[in-house]
C-alpha cells in the first residue's frame, strides 16, 4: 500500500561508552533530501546515516537531529617529552657549573617542568560510536516509516473515496453520451422546422449536419483511455513501493481526457458532470503529493 511522506521517529540508544539520540522527521519533497544536524566532531559519520535512511526512504525532506555524550571513562596516556626533559637538564647542569653549586638534580625536579609530562586522552572510538548511532537511528527509522505508512493509509481510503466518484460520474457521462445526438437532431430539426416553415426538411442535409455532429461529439475514445488510466491508479494504489510520481502522472492524464471530454461532447449534463469530476481530481491531486 501507498504511504505518505510524513512522519517522525525518536530514538535513544546507549552502551558503555556512548549514549547517541537520534530524532528523525520528514514532510513532503519532490526527491530525497536528507538534512542533518550533529556534533561537528562526529560529521565524518554523516555518510553513514544518510545510506542507512537511503536504503529507507525514496522521497522527501529528511531533517536528522543527532544528539551525542560519551558517557563511559575515556583512557588516559602519559607522555614524555624526552627533548625537553633532556634540555631542562642540560640548563640545570649549566647553571651548576656557571654558579659553582654542588646540588643534586632530582628526577622530580625535571618531571615537573611544563611541558615535560603530559597527560592526553584517546580519540573517540567513532566505530564504537557508530554502533550506538545506528541502533538509535534505525529504531527512529522504523517508528517513522510506520508513521508514513498509517498516514499513507488513511490517505490511500480517502482517495480511492473520491477515485471511484470519478469512476461513477464517468459511467454517468458514459449513459449520457447516445442521447447527446438524438437531442442535436432534435433540436435542430425543430429550428430548421421553425426557419422554413412550410418548405419540407431536406432529411438528407439533416443526416448529414447530424453525422457531422455526431463524429465531433464523440467521446467513446476519451472514455475508454479513461477506463484505462483509472484501472492504471487502482492498480497503482495497491502497490507496496514508492509511486507517488507515477500517480501523479496518471492522474495529469485522466484530467486530460475529462477537459476533452468536457469540450467535445457539447452537452450541458456532459459539462455539469465534467466540473464534479474536476473538483474530485484537484481533491485527488493534493492527496497525492503527499505519496512517496
């Protein structure tokens, strides 16, 4: 079944080391537009996230808010800057001999100098991150396709409402369309009646005028290409995959043969029934620019 291409998802996610909050939301675009927000020290796993919600979605604008805390102890190493160390000692052992002083140099003394010892953390594991960011981004994923999927549905009944009016106002037209001729021939014969008065009707010009009638007016093609493009969005509706744009197409082309059809027949119930049709199609249509 159609689904919709609005929806949102929030998900938490969290090991030892890292808790990652995932919030995903998407509305209507004409292709995938995926727009995320996250720390800027973890942007390298942009790429990741957009295939993982890729291999998801088809359409729409995907705004992604990614949230990040380290929360477990991050490992410590302690180095050593023997350059420097060495050239504090050098110095010491220089201001010794320069000043004639016999005092011991103490490890301790050279440890504490700036810059000597330093204390660094570990980089980020992003692998292990990227662990935690995907489990919370493919269960808010997963809430928002269910969304999209619902809401696809309640559209999908909507529109298969106001398909099948069109359906019963083609059939209408359809009913009508015989008669459209019988009463041209009618109506015409009673001006040609009315104009020559007591001259007889050529009933041969009459046939003829009548038959050219006829053959402008007719609207069998239209409303079998109808029959067709509607069977076409039925079949189309039941279909579990993206096909709003083909939808949307199909739906261009019943517009098509219903403004012709308008516009050919010549016929003031034609025309009434054209205008209900039209207002169920826009009805339709802003429907389905909702569909992925």
């Amino acid at each position: 079944m159609v689904k919709s291409m609005t929806g949102y998802g929030r998900s938490i996610a969290q090991t030892e080391q890292w808790k990652a909050t995932v919030e995903i939301k998407s509305v209507n675009n004409r292709f995938l537009d995926i727009i995320i927000k996250m720390p800027k020290q973890y942007m390298s796993l942009e790429e990741n996230i957009k295939k993982e919600i890729s291999s998801v979605l088809s359409r729409g604008r995907v705004d992604v808010f990614v949230t990040v805390e380290e929360v477990g102890e991050q490992k410590q190493n302690l180095f050593v800057d023997k350059e420097l160390a060495l050239a504090y000692y050098n110095a010491v052992q220089e201001i010794k001999d320069l000043t004639g002083l016999d005092e011991a140099v103490h490890i301790s003394d050279i440890a504490s100098y700036y810059g000597v010892l330093t204390l660094e953390k570990e980089e980020s594991d992003l692998d292990s991150l990227w662990l935690t960011v995907s489990q919370a981004l493919k269960e808010s994923l997963a809430q928002l396709y269910e969304m999209r999927k619902v809401e696809g549905e309640k559209l999908a009944k909507d529109i298969l409402g106001r398909l099948d009016a069109v359906k019963h106002i083609k059939n209408q037209i359809q009913e009508r369309s015989p008669g459209v001729v019988a009463d041209y021939r009618e109506k015409l014969l009673g001006r040609m009646q009315e104009i020559l008065q007591e001259v007889e009707v050529d009933e041969a010009k009459l046939l003829n005028e009548v038959a050219f009638f006829a053959d402008k007016s007719d609207i069998a093609e239209e409303l079998a290409r109808l029959d067709s493009h509607l069977d076409q969005f039925y079949s189309n509706m039941q279909k579990d995959e993206p096909v709003g744009r083909k939808l949307d197409f199909i739906l261009q082309e019943i517009n098509r043969e219903i403004n012709t059809t308008g516009s050919k027949a010549n016929d003031i119930t034609i025309s009434h029934l054209v205008i209900e049709a039209k207002s169920e199609l826009e009805k339709i249509r802003e429907q389905v620019q909702n569909f992925e």
